[in-house]
C-alpha cells in the first residue's frame, strides 16, 4: 500500500509507479495544480487499486470544523481503534482482517 498525503504535484503518479503489482494506492493529497496526471495505461500495467478521499471546497471543510468545535457533530464515534503511528503496519493488517469489525484507525504521533 501505497499513501500520497502530500499533495504536491506528480505525487499521484509517483505513488503509483512506487506501489507493487496488485497493490492499493491511497490518493489523499490534492495538488492545486497538477503538472503529471496519473496515466490509465500505468494503472492497468501495474494492476493496482486506487482509493481516494472526500474531496470538498474549504468553505465545506470550514463548516465541516465549526460543527465538531460547537458539539453539533460529534466524530469520536467514527474511531473504533488508535495506534501510536509506530503500529502503522499492525493497524493496516487490522484492516485488512474481515473477521474485525473497523471504523477509523486513529494513528497518533
């Protein structure tokens, strides 16, 4: 598995081609601008997978922020596991077992 957080341009690609034949890439990040798109024919090639992200404008995310500081949305609920982010490979096998039952995984510093 492969996550692009850094949302620069030409991250997407780069997670692809760094990602194993069969793999998932995880795309997170958004480039204000992207100068290298991710090309269909690597995503074929590689037969990877490509999980994205709730992509909003920031007036969105503004609304999305004042509702958890005011207590109208409550988002711990959501969190069914933490790890300290050196467990980062224990919490993914977490996620990947059906027999466990998974909300988010909190990985904290």
């Amino acid at each position: 598995m492969v996550v692009e957080a850094a949302g620069a341009p030409g991250t997407g690609a780069q997670a692809v081609r760094m990602c194993r034949r069969g793999g998932r890439v995880v795309l997170t990040g958004l480039a204000g601008h992207e100068t290298e798109p991710i090309a269909p024919a690597d995503l074929v090639t590689a037969a990877v997978t490509v999980h994205t992200v709730f992509g909003a404008p920031s007036r969105a995310w503004t609304h999305a922020v004042r509702a958890c500081a005011t207590g109208v949305l409550d988002p711990a609920p959501l969190i069914t596991h933490e790890f300290p982010l050196k467990e980062a490979e224990r919490a993914l096998r977490l996620l990947e077992d059906p027999a466990v039952e998974t909300g988010k995984v909190l990985l904290q510093l």
